[in-house]
C-alpha cells in the first residue's frame, strides 16, 4: 500500500499513515499490529496528528481573518446583538453586502461562537473577519481587543 505524502506539512509520515488507515476504518490495535508497535503508541500517534490538524484549521481561519478588508474585534461581555450590529456598520464602511440577513448572521456567529458564548454574551475576545464577498470568518481576538459595549 502506497504511504500517503506528507510533502512539507505538519504532519509526519507516521501521523499521516495513522490518519489515513483510521478513515478507511482501521482500529488503532489494527493499525498497531500492522506498524509493528502498540495501540497505546497509535493513540498517541493519533491525537498528536489531529491536534496538528486542528492547529493548521485555525492558522487557515486566522489567515482568512487577517486578509479580510474589514474587521470587528469585541472584548468579553459584548453581545450578539452588539456584535451584529458592528459586522453590519464595519461592512458598510467598507461597500461589501455582507452574505447573511440579520437572523442568519446572528445564527452564523452563535453557531461558530458557542464555546465562547453565554446565553447572548460573548465570553472571550474574538475578531471577526468581513470578506470582500461578503464572507463572515470567525477568530479568537488578542487580548487588547477594541471595547464593544453591550
């Protein structure tokens, strides 16, 4: 079996084998036997690669957020409907139609926030990128993001 090619990413050739044969269905101890090591060392294999994984996701949405020619950053303690709001003006300022009407994008942004949201607050800074074809990307704001007051 071909081993699949991990070119210049972030994963290794172990992390990438180990991926590759659970999404055709393999178990770890399946895996292990064929690699010539243990299930425990799969595991570990494994979780290493999706955290690899999970960090690229975000560098991709970081980067989408960072090229985005308009921007909201809010504090802890805004709310949706403050946060709305802000997509909306910075959106206008900048001449793009932003994709979504109000509800959708409320219900975008709460979807995508929900780790970070308390009933309609917000609970950790976040900046969310306005594409230029009306796109919404979502990311975690540094810490002395702008004040949005509810």
């Amino acid at each position: 079996m071909a081993e699949p090619e991990t070119g210049e990413t972030i994963l290794t050739a172990k992390q990438a084998r180990v991926l590759e044969r659970r999404e055709r269905g393999l178990t770890q101890q399946e895996i292990a036997d064929d690699m010539g090591t243990t299930a425990s060392n799969v595991s570990a294999i494994e979780r290493a690669a999706q955290a690899n994984v999970e960090k690229a996701r975000r560098t991709l949405e970081q980067v989408r957020v960072l090229k985005a020619p308009a921007k909201v950053t809010v504090r802890a303690g805004a709310t949706f409907e403050a946060l709305v709001d802000r997509v909306y003006e910075r959106a206008d300022a900048a001449g793009i139609k932003v994709d979504y009407c109000r509800p959708e994008l409320y219900t975008h942004l709460y979807t995508h926030l929900t780790d970070r949201a308390d009933g309609d607050e917000i609970t950790a800074p976040i900046t969310v990128g306005i594409g230029a074809g009306g796109d919404v990307e979502i990311y975690p704001a540094e810490a002395g993001a702008e004040a949005l007051s509810r």
